[in-house]
C-alpha cells in the first residue's frame, strides 16, 4: 500500500511542476524519470492512473540477475557512477548482454534505493571563480600545435598565451610578472621537448 502511495504521490508532483511552467525534460531529470513515462504521466487523470498501475505487471527487470554483484560493488564503493558499474559488469561477466547506459543507470539507481546506498557526491576542490577587478588577475594557458612545412616535414610547436588585466597595475608589479613569466616559460621549455623533423 505504501508503494502505491508513494507512486501516487510521484504522480502528483508531476502534474504539480508540471503546472508550475516546468518542461517534461526538466521534471524527468529532477524526478530521475525517463521523460516519456512523464509524457504518459501528463497524459493521464488520476483514476487512469490507478487502473493503469493495478492492471500492469511488474516488469522483470534483465539485470535482476547481476543484483547481487551490483549490490556488493556498491557497498565497497558508493560513490562509483553507473558507467563504472557497466564497465565492471562487462569485465567481470564475459558473456553480458547488450544494454543500453540507460538500462544500466536505471538498474543501479533501483539498487541504491532498496539497498539505501546513497551515492556520495566528492565535489572539486577547484572551481570558477568571481570576475576580479582590472589589474588584480592574470592567466597563463599553454598549448601545443602540429605543423606542417612545404616539404611535408612534421613539428611540434608549442604556444603560450598570456593574458593580463594589466592597465591599473603599478611597474614594479608588471616587472614581477613579467620575471615570473619568464621563469614559467624556461621550466615549461625543459618539461615538453620540441619534436622536429631533421628537415626542418
């Protein structure tokens, strides 16, 4: 009875976002719904709900199988994604069927809710950070690039962009910068070896 209810209750928070000006796409990522089961859902009044639930039965699900390899890789570790989860599967069981990430997602999902394993979120220790004001930032981004001469010769050339908010800075501190730059430019020379062909 519990089930139906909380069914029932998944229901109505469709219709409720949905009259709330949300798209079907959004609620199915919010509710981790496929978007055409929200689709159906929209489509359907609360009494075709219920007769549509009691009629149906439940789908075997084709990894049921696999639930308790699953279960065990999760408890050691809760935070692997769906996909790693499939790539172990593949690894583990030579003979596993074809499915779809999807499929793979749905399953693993369904086994942390009856297992109540919630996956643990490891946020980036890096980040963005808030537009500064002009002369208080700076940014170095290095990069490499294939070349090719007239005579079909092959080199590496390797570019450094700087850019800097410089206008408002004093000259002792551009001079800084541009000695740290320097530096930066000498290490990274001997970190990457320029690759030319002898007949360049």
């Amino acid at each position: 009875m519990s089930n139906l209810m909380d069914l029932l209750i998944m229901f109505h928070e469709i219709h409720r976002l949905k009259r709330e000006g949300f798209s079907d796409a959004w609620i199915a990522r919010h509710l981790v719904l496929n978007r055409r089961t929200v689709k159906n859902y929209l489509n359907m009044s609360e009494e075709e709900y219920l007769s549509f639930k009691d009629s149906g039965q439940p789908r075997k699900k084709l990894l049921t199988p696999y639930e308790e390899f699953v279960l065990i890789r999760l408890e050691e570790c809760p935070d692997a994604s769906a996909a790693q989860v499939h790539d172990w599967l593949k690894e583990h069981f030579k003979d596993f069927i074809e499915v779809n990430e999807k499929t793979v997602f749905n399953f693993v999902l369904t086994v942390r809710n009856k297992y109540d394993i919630p996956k643990l979120f490891d946020y980036r220790d890096f980040g963005k950070i808030e537009e500064l004001a002009y002369g208080k930032q700076s940014q170095v981004d290095f990069g490499e690039y294939n070349m090719t001469s007239p005579w079909s010769c092959q080199a590496l050339v390797k570019n450094m962009l700087y850019t800097v908010t410089a206008h408002l800075l004093p000259e002792p501190l551009l001079m800084h910068m541009n000695n740290a730059l320097s530096f930066l430019w000498a290490l990274w020379n001997k970190l990457f070896m320029i690759r030319i062909n002898s007949c360049w």
